[in-house]
C-alpha cells in the first residue's frame, strides 16, 4: 500500500461487482494504458527504495536513523504539500503533467549513479517524491475523462489495488534486479570489447553493487512517460483558474488536528494508531539494521528455489516484501474475520499481536523466524486498518465521515514522519549506551547476548503494547453486526 498518494477507501462500502466490468475497463484502450503505466510507475516508485536501503545502511554504519532518512524524505512532501498539489494538478493539461513527472523521475534516479552523500540521496528522494506527488492526483482526474460514468468506482478501486501490488512488485524486485543487472554488466566488461576496456575503469564501478539496478529504475518511469505519451487526447472543457494559495501548505494536518479537538469520540482511536505507528515505525528504520548484522540464514529456500536465489542477494530490502505480503493477505482475511468477533477484540488484537510481534522479532537470530515475525506483522497491520475504518463507520455520521478518513490519513502521516525523526535517532542512542554498559559489565550485561539496537527495538515494541493498554481503556466498542444494522 502507499498511503501518500492513493486516498483510503471509504470502509464498508460494497465491492465492485465482478460481471465484466474489470473486462471492460482494461478493454478500454485509454484506461488500459494509464493502469498500465501507473503499474510500472509504481513499480519504479518503490524499487528505489528497495535499492537504496541496504545502500544507506553501509553508508552510514549500519544507522537507524540514516534509514529513517529515506522514509522520511518519502513523506514530508506528502505531509506539506499534498492540498497544494491539488490545486496546481487542477492548473495543468493531466496527461502533459504525468509524463514531465515520469521524465522527471528517471532524471532523478541517475542522479544516485554518482553520489555517496546521504544527503544528495535524500534530495533525490524527496524530489522523486514531490514527482509522484503530482502524478497521482493527476492519474485520478484524468481516470473520469477515460471511463463510462458508471465504471468510475469500479476504476479507482482496480488503481487502488494496482498501487498496493506495484509496490510488494518493486520491493520484490529490487534483490532480483541487482543479482541480474550485475550479472549482465560483468559480462559485458568480460567481453574483451576495445570500446568496453577503455571505458571499464568508470562503468564497473557506477553499475556494480548496490547501485546497479539504478538504471533499470529510471526505465520504469521512462517506459511509463511512453505509454502516457499514447492514451489518446481527451476532450476537455476549459478550466476555471484556480487561485493558487499557500497557506493551503500543510492545510489537511492542521484541519486534521483542528478536527480531533472537536470530535472526543473519535480522539481514542486516532490517539491509539497514532501511538501504535509511532512506536511501530522501528520494525522499518530499526528492525531492518538488524537484518544483516545479527540474522543468521538469509532469505528461507533460497538455496532450492531458483528465483528467491536471486532475491536473497539483498536480504534487508527483501523483509520488507514480507511486511507487504502480510498486509494484503491480512487485507483479505481480515473481513471475514470482523463478520465473527467484536471491534474490541480485533482491534486489541491487532494492536496488541504488532507489539508483540516487534518484541518478538528483536529477539531473532534467524532470518526465517523474523520474516515469519514481519509476515505477522503486516497482519496485524490490516486487522487494525480494517476494525479502524469499521469502527468509524459505526460511530461517524456521513456527513463527517470524509473529513474523518482525511484526519485519519494525516494522524498516520504524522506519526510515521515522528517515528523516523524521533524513534530511529533514539534507537542509535540506546544502542550506543547499551553497547557502552555492556563493555562496562562484561560479565553480567554482556553476557545476555542482546545488542543495543534489540533492546531499542523491544523499547519501541512497549511503545505499540502502550497503544492497545489505551485503547482498552478508552474506547466505547461496538459489535460488527451493529454496524451491518446501521447502530
């Protein structure tokens, strides 16, 4: 899922049904080829990701907190500028404005060939981001010049599940890709050409090692800008011009916020999920330092399976796809689940088994138990999404429940964005004095055999065990079937 560009479906609205509208839609040949470049796009989005993290964690040392960097140069456009982007999007031709976003990208993507600043590698990032921060609004307003009014709904939803699938594709690809790409390269400077030998000395190192998939990346937003640059011209009545105002910077956390303070009902369960992702926010800027320097076995069947061989390549990136893939398998399950059990339990459960789970996983020392761990996880995350939104469908009125989703949306930003800038800082520093008192105690503290950074990460874990000791304290439930009646 990314939840910085695609708005969060309104729960308990009824699926799309299944009789040959999907057929229909990707029968369209506009549609098609937006859902089709915005798959690859996505795709390009998050490999990046999964290549710079294993990157930066050598850069740095192995830092929590020059991990976080990423993820938080990923959110803060979204954080500022998202009511912005929107009028601006509203200024431009959709189409023109998605291709000089994809053109943008892969520019941007280059830009890591030549750079082992942290810095630099934030700016790229955050510029590919303010990047997609246009092309998704971009892409939703251009979907109703492409579709039948009535396949509308039908064709957000199908975008919406592309994201979620772009994104476990990228990350998945992202080991795979610098197995391969490398593999190719050396052959190529093997080869013994005249015009290879003499320029060997600058590709070998550019295309070999944490960066070689850098240039398959930027073909994924130039492939998009390609296919973009086919969907046929739409007709289009002319635009009012928008005023461009900005103090709409920063305007849906500030609404968000201002929202919370007038709606007590809603304050606990916002407060819950925001302390939850604060706290959880370590599995990621944490939890993936820990991958390489104390997990023993790499990624599981590697050695059997042809393909997860070449995936093993980048260990760290790859827990990620396991966070992922319990995501959207909790996304599927976790429905079923909500028609049998109270909101409480599966709230409390959801919160409750993520904290355990981070515990868990701090005490590790095989790769296959903490995947299975950060699979659970990701469970535990979409039995919080699903009872969330369940429960403010519940207890909201539909007059409000827009604005609602919205501070929702905002509450997880933020607290994502305080996760990296406070948790990953503090999780050097515990590990720092952890590690400084174990030298001072060799014989009792240094006997336990727990690194400062699991000791941060079971800190952080609390952090998320708190959450659900305030949700359970807090919160008025109800019923699932209270909801499906309306009560």
């Amino acid at each position: 899922m990314d939840p910085v560009h695609e708005a969060t479906p309104q729960a308990g609205e009824p699926p799309a049904p299944l009789s040959g509208g999907y057929r229909r839609l990707l029968a369209n040949p506009g549609f098609r080829r937006l859902w089709t470049s915005q798959f690859i796009s996505g795709i390009g989005d998050w490999l990046v990701i999964g290549l710079l993290m294993p990157l930066v964690t050598s850069l740095s040392g192995g830092s929590s907190f020059a991990v976080a960097g990423i993820l938080i140069a990923k959110l803060l456009p979204a954080l500022v500028l998202s009511s912005l982007t929107g009028v601006l999007v509203d200024r431009f031709d959709r189409r023109r404005l998605m291709i000089a976003c994809d053109l943008a990208r892969a520019a941007l993507t280059l830009g890591l060939l030549i750079t082992n600043d942290l810095a630099f590698i934030y700016l790229i990032v955050l510029l590919m981001e303010v990047g997609s921060l246009f092309f998704y609004p971009a892409k939703n307003a251009l979907i109703p010049h492409l579709v039948a009014e009535e396949d509308v709904a039908m064709a957000n939803g199908l975008s919406y599940t592309t994201q979620q699938a772009a994104m476990l594709v990228g990350l998945t690809m992202s080991g795979a890709l610098l197995a391969l790409f490398e593999r190719l390269v050396r052959m190529v400077l093997e080869s013994g050409l005249p015009l290879i030998d003499m320029f060997a000395g600058v590709l070998a190192p550019a295309l070999l090692g944490p960066r070689a998939g850098v240039f398959l990346n930027s073909l994924t937003f130039l492939a998009s800008a390609a296919i973009i640059a086919t969907i046929p011209l739409v007709s289009s009545t002319p635009r009012e011009k928008v005023k461009l105002d900005l103090h709409l910077i920063g305007a849906d956390v500030v609404d968000a916020f201002r929202f919370l303070r007038d709606h007590r009902e809603l304050r606990g369960l916002l407060v819950t999920i925001g302390m939850a992702i604060f706290g959880g926010g370590a599995i990621v800027t944490i939890g993936l330092v820990i991958v390489p320097q104390q997990l023993v076995g790499g990624v599981p069947f590697a050695d059997q399976v042809p393909w997860l061989e070449q995936l093993a390549a980048a260990p760290t990136s790859f827990m990620l796809v396991f966070l992922a893939a319990g995501m959207v398998g909790g996304a599927l399950v976790v429905p079923r689940l909500a028609q049998r059990m109270t909101l409480q339990l599966l709230f409390l459960g959801g919160v409750g088994g993520f904290g355990l789970a981070m515990f868990a996983f701090a005490l590790a020392r095989s790769y296959a138990v903490a995947a299975l761990l950060t699979l659970v996880a990701g469970v535990c995350i979409a039995t919080v999404t699903v009872a969330g939104n369940t429960y403010v469908v519940a207890t909201v009125e539909d007059e409000i429940r827009g604005r609602v989703f919205t501070a929702l949306e905002s509450v997880i930003k933020v607290s994502l964005l305080a996760s990296m800038l406070v948790m990953a800082p503090l999780g050097d520093f515990i590990a720092r004095g952890v590690e400084r008192l174990q030298r001072m105690y060799p014989d009792t503290l240094g006997a336990l055999g727990v690194s400062g950074l699991q000791v941060a990460l079971m800190a952080a874990s609390f952090i998320v065990l708190g959450a659900a000791v305030y949700a359970f304290r807090t919160l008025e439930w109800r019923r699932c079937e209270e909801v499906a009646s309306g009560g």
